[in-house]
C-alpha cells in the first residue's frame, strides 16, 4: 500500500503544475464590504533560475504559465464594470534568491511625460501582519491622528507601486542607492516606491511613520515597464516621450523583482519563504477616456487576498534523466548522490502529504 502511494505521489510529484484561469465573483451590498472570491485561484512562483532578465520585456516568459483575471474595480467589484480594454495576466516566479512578477495587460497606449495619472499604474499588495485584511489596505480602525506601530500592530500590509511618468521604457527603477541612503522606500527617479499601510488613510513609505522616521528602511524592488507598439532597436532615452503614439492598441509589460527575504525590521516588508504561501492582490489604474485617475479608482484581479506559492526546486528528476551519456565514475556517483536527493525529497514530499497542516498545492489540486 505505502509503495502505491509512493508511486502515487511520484507521479503527482513530476507532473508540472497546471494553468487555471480564474474568474472572481463578487459584489458589494449596501455599504457591507462581501466578496466570493474562487477559492481556487493561486499564483504559483516556481523555482525557474536564470530565465528573466528584468528589461520589461515579456519573451523571456513565454514559457512560465500565467494566471488571466478580469479587473474589475477595487471598491466596488462588478463584472459589468470590468476593465473594457482587456484582462491582465499574472505570472511570477523564483530563482532561490528573488521573486519575479509579470503583469500585463491588454491596453491602448497612454502616456504623458510627468503626469504620473495620465499614464497607467500598477501596484502589488502582499499580507504582512496576521490580521491584515485585502480591504482597506490591512483593516486597522484607527485614523492616521491615531495610527501607529502600536495601535495598527497585526495590521501591516506592503505595497509596491510603480507609477511610469516619469519612467523611460526598458530602464530599471525602484530601489536605488541615492534613496536607499537616505533610509526610505522612495524613489526619486521612476517613482516605482516601497510602501506600507495599515488602512487607507494610513500609508507611508517604508522607514517614514508618523511617530517617527527610521532610517534603516530600504526600497527592495526593481521593475520596468514596456508597450508592444515601441519599436527601437537600441535603448530609449527621455527626449524620445511619449515613445509610440497615443491610442495604439497592444500590451503593456511591468516587469518586478524583489529578494525573498529583506532586512526589514519594522514589520513594513512581506518576507517569502520558499515552499510556503504568501498573500498577494494586483491593482491597475488607466487614465479611461484621458481623464487622469484617482488613487481609489484603480482596478483590481481579486477582492480579497489570492495565495501566491513560493514552490520549492523540483528539478532532480529532470537532471537524473539527462546523465544519460558519459558513465564515468564522477557521473555515476552524482546520480548516486541525485537519486539519494531525489528519495529524500519523495520522503519529505510524502511526510507533508500525510500533513495537512502544511501548505502543498500541487497535492491538493489531483
Ligand atoms: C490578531 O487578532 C487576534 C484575534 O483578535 C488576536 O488574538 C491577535 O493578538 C492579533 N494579532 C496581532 C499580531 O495583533
Ligand atoms: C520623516 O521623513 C519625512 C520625509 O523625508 C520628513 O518630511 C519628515 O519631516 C520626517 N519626520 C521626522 C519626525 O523626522
């Protein structure tokens, strides 16, 4: 019985996770915040190392599965008054050190040099204390007279937000060391910045607080952004605003990465652990019509918080399988080595199989 099993969760255990494309249903009576979101839905970072260059363009991700969602507005989420241009795909990934996250979404091109809400925006929402809640940025009831490290404590939420007005296609920006030293999350050159909150009216940059400002805080992502209907063979510069012209149909590209774990101390940073679950949402603001946008007229994949899995490396099968040349000793004492690894990992796989107490998806998907 225990080999069937075995053989069982073998099979589980190499077959690659599937895509699933989510719908979320959801609505809002009355002023009563309600959400039925597909409990289904998980963003899945699987350890793919040494893929991604972060340029914001989207070929190096061809081949890493993405997760489709209607956006539908943050706070008030109707299909009817879903995003009219497109959906956005969600693709992430890890590569032992940092966590990679694409969106993109279809859209016509829009863009105004320096007006930040003339242009589209995106931004990232990860869980950070155990009780911050997806609505309202973490949940905390107090005012931003009142909100503190203390009153708000369970309540912390992170924030990544990366707004392009000022942003040249293709350049990095986010974490830098001109505002990295000043002991911020800022970013003074493309204003992709690190932020935390406990509710709405409560949202600082990291290491800035009302009782406060820490200087050991840092901005510890990077990203870029891109449109399919820039065409250039080099790279682009400022003078070359607004890029492409304004209304031509295709995708943009954000691309982020962020190390898994930071040197956070104030409990203003998700920390990924691999193999485990974090809590994630997507936001997208558009200037619709060329109207610029509000700070809560932004769109959302979700209402409430999607997981988003860390996954461990499960590469062993596949590195066994290609020794299939050369059987000298060195390669036959590494299969060795790699099937004693791989049994491990069969055990270990199994042991967490029977409990359930820790999360593992891909098992409970079959
Ligand atoms: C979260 O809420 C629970 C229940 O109200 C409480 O017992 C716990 O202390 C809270 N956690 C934090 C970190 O405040
Ligand atoms: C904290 O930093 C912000 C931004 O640099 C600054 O405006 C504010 O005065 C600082 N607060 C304190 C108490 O030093």
């Amino acid at each position: 019985m225990v080999e069937k099993r075995m053989i069982r969760f073998l099979l589980v255990f190499s077959i690659i996770i599937s895509v699933s494309i989510g719908f979320v249903k959801s609505h809002n009576d009355g002023g009563e915040w309600s959400c039925n979101s597909d409990s289904e839905i998980r963003i899945e970072a699987d350890f793919r190392p040494g893929i991604i260059t972060l340029d914001g363009h989207p070929d190096d991700w061809n081949d890493v599965d993405g997760f489709e969602f209607s956006l539908l507005p943050a706070l008030d989420p109707h299909e009817d008054d879903a995003y009219e241009a497109g959906k956005m795909t969600v693709k992430a990934l890890h590569d032992g050190n940092d966590v990679f996250f694409m969106l993109q979404v279809d859209s016509p091109y829009a863009y105004s040099k320096g007006e930040n809400t003339k242009c589209p925006s995106v931004a990232l929402m990860f869980q950070v204390g155990e009780n911050a809640s997806y609505h309202n940025m973490g949940g905390c009831k107090e005012s931003p007279d009142s909100c503190s490290r203390k009153t708000c404590r369970g309540h912390e939420v992170d924030i990544m937000h990366f707004s392009i007005g000022n942003a040249i296609p293709g350049r990095l920006y986010g974490g830098n060391p001109i505002d990295n030293r000043e002991g911020n999350g800022g970013d003074r050159f493309g204003h992709l910045v690190d932020l935390y909150t406990w509710n709405p009216h409560c949202r600082y940059l990291d290491g800035i607080s009302p009782s406060g400002n820490d200087s050991s805080a840092q901005n510890d992502w990077k990203g870029a952004w891109w449109h399919d209907s820039f065409q250039v063979l080099s790279g682009f510069v400022e003078e070359d605003s607004p890029y492409s012209s304004v209304g031509q149909n295709g995708k943009y590209y954000f691309e982020f990465s962020r190390p898994l774990r930071t040197m956070d101390r104030l409990q203003q940073d998700v920390q990924f652990s691999i193999g485990q679950s974090s809590n994630m949402a997507v936001a997208f603001w558009y200037p619709i019509d060329g109207k610029p946008w509000h700070g809560s007229g932004h769109y959302s994949v979700s209402c409430d918080w999607l997981p988003l899995d860390v996954s461990l490396g499960s590469s062993v099968v596949t590195k066994a399988a290609s020794r299939s040349s050369g059987w000298d000793a060195a390669s036959a004492f590494s299969l060795l080595l790699s099937v004693a690894a791989f049994c491990l990992s069969v055990f270990v796989g199994y042991y967490v199989s029977k409990n359930k107490s820790i999360p593992f998806t891909p098992m409970d998907h079959l």
